[in-house]
C-alpha cells in the first residue's frame, strides 16, 4: 500500500427505528474504516508472480482485536500477499461490524473478518443479496468486565453503564441478550432501561472505564484484558454461556459479486487463511508476537504482556466458521428487537473453503443445513 494513507470516516448517522437500526443498502462508493499505516515490508511480490483473475488488488478489512488474530498475523507475515501473488492486498480496520457491512455494500471493500451478528444483518437486510459467510476464524474471546468497587456480583449489574463496541454488533447483541435472560429491559435502539448500555468505540472504552464514566463493558479481546489491567475484573467469560465453551466470534465473509466474478481470488485469500491458522496454532508464541506487532502497526502502540498473554489465551483460531451456533446468535438478536426472525438459507458459501481444506488433508466444515445449494 502506499505511504502516508489518510484515515477514513467510519460511521454513517443513524436515527431509524428499531426495525431498521441497522442499514445495510448499498451505499455510493467512498471510505470506511481506515487504512493502516504502509507495510510495503510485507507485501513482497514474488518474481514472476501474476495477478490473480486480472485484478490489481484485493481489499480486506478486520479489526484491530485479537479475535481477528488471523487477519493480523495473515497481514503481518505477508501471507495473504504471498498467496495473492502480483495482485496487492490492501487493508482497511474497523472498530464494529456494522460500519464494515457498510464498507462491504460500497465496494470500499471486497473481503473481510467480521462477527456473526453484522453478517447476520447484512445478508438479511439485503435479501440475501449482499453477501456470503466463506470461513471460520476464531471463537471466544469476549467477557465481561466490571468496576470491582461498583459491581460485586452478577445481580449488581442492574443499574449501572455497561459499554459495548457499536449498536446491534456481535457483542452488543449478546450483552442484550444476557440482560433479557436475567428478566430486565432494556431499550434495544437508545440502550436505556435496567441497564444503561453505552456504545462506546472499543478505542476510548478503556479511558472511559478508568475516568468512572461507565462501570464496566462486554468485549472482545484484547479490550477485556485492558479494562483488567486498568483495574477491572472479569465476572464473566461469555464461553461459558455456550455447549462446549465455542461459539462465533469471527467470520470471513465476501462480496456475493466479487465471490462470483472473482472465485480465484477468493481461494486465495482462504487458503491464506488456512495457512496462516494451522501457522497460529502450531507456533502459538510466535502467532501472539506477530499479532501484538500487526496491532501496533495499525493503532501506533503494541499491547503490554499484562493485557497480550491473558487475551491471546481466551481465543481459539479455527478454519470452521461454527454454523451450528449463528442460528442462536440470530435468535437473539431477534430477542433483543434488533432483527425480525431471520432466513438465513444460502448465508454460508463453504466450497472454496472445503476445497482448499481438502488439498490440505483436513475434514471439511459443516455449514449446518445453512449452506448454499
């Protein structure tokens, strides 16, 4: 990528009902997210190589959280721009799912790691037109995290200002899911009622917990662990809430036009993917370190080993992109009044991905009945 990369705008105003808390139309063409800083380093192009179905670039976006380690450490090592060839991968982050969704729709991107929920949202929203989930990435990796002054317990929630990352992504819907569950209301759109939700950019949650202005916070690593080291404590591993400790948390999905017109690119990127996570989980140090220093090219400022070492150990990295559990996760987004029930038939494409698993000698993935005919 070129040097000196100006950031993007990342947020479009919303002031819709609940029912259309989300919008995911088709936008015209213009920035989301931002571009991180240039890692020409890592985008060696190796002689001879050709461009992949005549592109010139492949644009991917991901957060700057652990749960998207493999975008990470993919970036970081150069994979994803090995496995591209002469065609240039370029990045975008993101601080929530919605605003990538967004960036999706606009073209801005053409790739991306983002939770279930947004995914959700946009294959819905969009009549299913928008988009396909093609792979897994990670599970876990989210808790809650509380004031220990404020919060003793479970119960002492009620009442008090809990942030989550955006309105209606992964982690807000399962914090609003969890407030159902204990028999409290609260406002899905203005995040008022039992319990004040604030969404709070996972950037600025850390400074807020430590000035007092919010009393805890449901999110992903590695701003659970940053919360803790301001003093915060981890009442609950949302793991536990799951049969078998796994749920989704990371999904790669596409363009359902660039997936069509450029399936070659599209196995490059997974089978960089699966690289990159048999990688992670066979050098399970050496993954951390490169995550740590991805994260500190994109936000300026690696994570201390207080805050790195306890996220890295609540995520697992996985090529299954867990179909059993997105049912669930739309359920409650249903519940929440963030979604009407959703049809989610076609919503995974998993035959690129078996593919290249295959060539790896691994069992495919199961796209739980969900899968496109």
């Amino acid at each position: 990528m070129p040097a000196n990369l100006h950031s993007r705008s990342t947020f479009l105003r919303r002031g819709l009902a609940v029912a259309a808390a989300l919008p995911l139309l088709t936008l015209a063409a213009c920035g989301y997210g931002s571009e991180s800083k240039d890692d020409s380093a890592n985008q060696k192009v190796a002689a001879g190589s050709k461009k992949i179905d005549g592109l010139d670039s492949v644009k991917i976006g991901y957060f700057g959280n652990l749960t998207h380690a493999t975008a990470l450490v993919g970036r970081g090592q150069g994979i994803f721009q090995k496995e591209l060839g002469a065609t240039k991968a370029e990045y975008a982050t993101f601080n929530a799912g919605p605003s990538e969704i967004e960036a999706l729709n606009a073209g801005s991107i053409d790739i991306g790691w983002i939770g279930p929920s947004p995914a959700i949202n946009g294959y819905t929203k969009s009549d299913g037109k928008s988009l396909k989930i093609i792979g897994g990435s990670a599970s876990g990796g989210v808790k809650l995290v509380v004031d220990p002054k404020k919060i003793k317990s479970l119960e002492d929630v009620k009442g008090k200002k809990i942030a989550t990352p955006q309105l209606g992504n992964t982690q807000d819907v399962a914090f609003l899911n969890w407030i159902a569950d204990q028999g409290w209301k609260v406002d899905p759109q203005s995040g008022k009622g039992d319990v004040t939700v604030v969404r709070s950019d996972n950037k600025v949650t850390p400074d807020a917990f430590k000035a007092g202005s919010i009393d805890g916070a449901w999110v992903p690593e590695p701003t659970a662990s940053k919360l803790v080291a301001e003093g915060g404590k981890a009442i609950l591993d949302e793991s536990t809430l799951w049969p078998g400790k796994k749920f989704v948390i990371t999904n790669i999905i596409v363009s359902q036009k660039f997936l069509s017109e450029h399936p070659k690119a599209v196995e490059a990127v997974l089978k960089a993917s699966v690289e990159t996570n048999k990688w992670i989980n066979a050098n399970p140090d050496e993954a951390k370190a490169a995550a740590n220093k991805q994260l500190g090219v994109d936000s300026g400022k690696e994570l201390p080993a207080d805050v790195l070492d306890p996220a890295w150990k609540s995520i697992q990295i996985t090529n299954d992109p867990l179909a059993s559990t997105l049912n669930t996760e739309a359920d409650h987004a249903v519940k929440a009044g963030l979604l009407a029930k959703p049809d989610l038939n076609g919503i995974y494409d998993l035959t690129i991905l078996n593919k290249v698993l295959q060539a790896e000698g691994d069992s495919p993935v199961d796209a739980a009945g969900l899968g496109t005919s």
